[in-house]
C-alpha cells in the first residue's frame, strides 16, 4: 500500500496552497471536515473570485483535468458518470490507454499545478479543480489497489468526514416503529409487510411513474425556466446494485432508470421522480450544461466523475429537493390522492406510510455507520447484511443488495444524508437571510463548491 505516501502528497500540497488539511481521526465530523477559504456560495462568488488574467492558465488545467478522468474511467467503468465533451478525446482516452502508473504520475504532477493555480487566484473555480484532481488521485490509487481507511476515503473524495454515531440513537428510532408497527414477528418483517402491501402493481409502474414525474417537473418549472428542449427517457431495467438511476446524456437530455428487481413502494414514485428527475439529478445536469459549460466555457464540467466532491451536490440535492419540491404534508396528500387510486391501492394507509417514513428517516445514517465498519473490516459480509436488515428495516434479499451497492461504490453512501443534510442547512442559512428556498436551491446547484465551501458559505 501507498496510503502514507499519498498523505504526505496531500499535506504537501495543502501546504503549498494554504489550505488546513485534517488528519485522519475517528472524531472527525461532517462539521470538522477540511478548512478552506470561506466563500459566500453564491452566483456573484464566481464572477467576484475568479480572475480573467488566471483564465488561460485555469483552462489548460481544466481541459488536463477532463482527459485525465476519460482516461481513468478506460480502468474504472464507474468513474465516468456523465460526459459531453469532445468526441474526439473521449475516443483518444479509449484508443491511446494508459496504464494505472502513468495515470498515477499524470494525477500528481496536475494536482500540483492545480493546488499553485488555487494558491495564486483563491478563486471558486480554482478551489474546485483542486479538490476534483485530488479525488482523481486517491481513485486512481484505489484501483490501483490501494486502500485508505474509511474516513480518509470520504475525506479524500468527497471533502467530508462522517461523524460517529451513538448506535442507541438508531435503536430510538426502532422502537418508535416498533410502536407504530406493533406484532410478534421481528421488526423488518412487518415493515417489509406494510411497505409490500403499497408495492405498485407491475401493469401500472408505467403510469404512476410517469404522473409522479409530472408533477415534480410541473412544481420545479414554477421556479425554473429550464431549455425548451430539455428532456428525459423512462426505463425500468433489472439486476442492478441501485433503485434508480439518472444517466444524463447531454444535449438536455435524460436517461432515468427504474430498478425493478424488487416491488417498488407507491411512495419511492415521487422520491425518485425528485431525485432522478426535477428537481434532482437532471435539473441539476442541466444547469451545470447550461451555466458552467455553455456560458462560461468551463471544460471541467463537461465531465462527472462520480467518485468526486461534485457527488455532496449531486446527491445531497436530489435527496433535498424532494422536501423542498413537496413541503410538509404535500407530498403525501398528492399520493394519496392521485397516486394511490392509480396504482389501484388504498388510500386509507397513506397516513401510516408517512409516519413510517418519518421514523424511518432517522436511520438513514446508519448506512455510514454500516458502511464504515465493513469497509474497515470491522464486521465481515454477513454482519453487514445482519445490521442492514435490523437499521434498514429490509429483508434479507434488499439488505443484501445493499451491501452489494456499499461493495460497489464504498464510501458513497454518505453522499446520501449527509449531502441532503449539508444542503439542507445551506438553504436554511439562505432563507434566515431573506433569500427565497428555491432560489437558495438554484444557487447551489450552479455554483461549484465542495462540501466544506457549502459548510461554510455565509
């Protein structure tokens, strides 16, 4: 392994560019992520800190950058999320491959050059490119076949530390189900009961999705003047490690994928129709088309690596904006008022499903918890399953493919909750200034910060 090698990079070049960087402890917390120069996270933050002069200089990095992550997605079919750049580099990425020890070297030597540029302009899109070369690294060594503890990973990649959890706090949670779901049989065995009797009937999945899309794109379009051509596809696809998926095309376009392996629940309609769709994935794909590469000509975003702290946004506003999309008690009535009657269910158990939700939401970071144990080999496999279906509330066959999911993609998960809880907070911080939600909303998803800058944007 070369994980002391690579920190002391990380520290170098910290130092080189006066950034603070933490080092790995397990009282790190989503609060005590990685200091960085204070930005006031808004639309005029761009234009203010970056410097015309810096321009040439930032463009090369970033266009280095792109070819660097096309060429590390030919090892790592994951890490390219999303790309609508040039035809002809993407081709060359695949033609002229380079192996993981050049692409090692070609990652260090940018990183360099982007931590100078950062230090010489201070500027937003600087700081960025920065941060994203880094992820670049510490992927690239992790396919290699390095590995870095579990909160030196998220750190790495995605700019945040999880907090540790008091694990009574989940047990809080699942008592108060237990309460609301009461009976003799274990615990997730009733929820898996009451969430299968909502399961949409297959011949009316097409429908239901469809009209859920609807109405978040209806309610996001109230806010946001979108392209006239943006667009989307629905498809239902099967064995896959995920329940839904956004595969943005470019061009205003998306491809929105259903996993059908399990009966999907009438309430995961509207979530992943706010997720995938408006105001989440694709609303966000577009404005980062429109706005960063369309109008300001920066390359970088051409490109979505996954494995990247665009990934706090990405996530952590999809998951937000179906709260924002369907405040207090909207999104529930609308499923059980137009939803539930299409799907041919009953709606008098909408009540019900919103209080298991509710409850349920305060263990959505037991997936970190879970996560960072497995990964760090504290527990093996099969324990994982085991606390997945006791603080998942699933079976053992959804468990299992959760595990499955944390084996694939790792430490992603925190993007998750605390992305959504990050995001949450900055537009809270927004609106005690007078600043309307979506509006809040639209700023950060048009500006380009990680999640220590969003932590600490004013």
């Amino acid at each position: 392994m070369r994980i002391f090698a690579a920190l002391a990079l990380c520290l170098a070049l910290a130092a080189c560019s006066g950034e603070k960087t933490a080092s790995p402890s397990t009282d790190n917390t989503a609060d005590s992520a990685p200091e960085t120069a204070a930005v006031d996270g808004g639309a005029e933050a761009i234009d203010q800190n970056d410097d015309p002069a810096s321009g040439d200089d930032l463009d090369k990095i970033a266009e280095d950058f792109v070819k660097l992550a096309l060429a590390a997605g030919v090892h790592d079919a994951a890490f390219v999320d999303a790309y609508n750049g040039p035809e002809e580099w993407a081709e060359a990425a695949k033609t002229e491959a380079r192996s993981l020890e050049d692409l090692e070297q070609d990652a260090q030597a940018l990183l360099i050059r982007a931590s100078r540029a950062n230090a010489d302009t201070g500027s937003v899109r600087s700081s960025m490119l920065e941060k994203q070369t880094r992820a670049a690294l510490a992927r690239i060594q992790m396919v290699r076949g390095d590995t870095f503890p579990f909160d030196e990973e998220t750190r790495l990649l995605y700019d945040v530390v999880a907090p540790q959890y008091d694990v009574s706090e989940f047990h809080n949670a699942i008592s108060e189900i237990n309460d609301l779901l009461p009976g003799d049989a274990p615990l997730h065995e009733r929820v898996d009961a009451f969430r299968s009797s909502l399961a949409i009937p297959e011949d009316k999945l097409q429908a239901v999705f469809e009209a859920a899309i609807a109405e978040c794109r209806r309610r996001t379009l109230e806010h946001y003047d979108l392209p006239e051509d943006e667009t989307f596809r629905l498809e239902f696809v099967t064995d896959q490690p995920w329940s839904g998926y956004n595969w943005y095309q470019g061009g205003h376009e998306s491809l929105i994928q259903v996993n059908t392996d399990f009966p999907i629940m009438i309430d995961r309609a509207v979530d992943l129709g706010c997720h995938e769709g408006y105001p989440g994935h694709h609303t966000w794909n577009v404005f980062i088309e429109r706005d960063l590469l369309g109008e300001k000509g920066w390359i970088e975003y051409s490109i979505y690596p996954l494995f990247s702290p665009m990934s706090v946004t990405a996530e952590g506003s999809a998951n937000y904006g179906i709260e924002l999309t369907f405040p207090g008690a909207e999104k529930i009535a609308f499923e059980r008022d137009v939803l539930f009657p299409l799907a041919g269910l009953d709606p008098a158990d909408a009540g019900k499903l919103e209080a298991l939700n509710e409850a349920s939401s305060k263990l959505s970071h037991a997936r970190n918890h879970i996560a960072r144990a497995y990964l760090d080999e504290k527990v093996d496999r099969e324990e994982a399953i085991r606390m997945t279906m006791e603080f998942g509330l699933q079976s053992r066959e959804r468990a299992e493919q959760g595990v499955r999911f944390v084996e694939t993609y790792r430490g992603y998960v925190l993007n998750y909750n605390i992305g959504r809880d990050i995001v949450a907070d900055y537009v809270a911080r927004k609106a005690d200034g007078g600043m309307d939600r979506w509006e809040a909303f639209e700023t950060l998803l048009t500006t380009p910060l990680s999640a220590s800058d969003i932590q600490s944007a004013k």
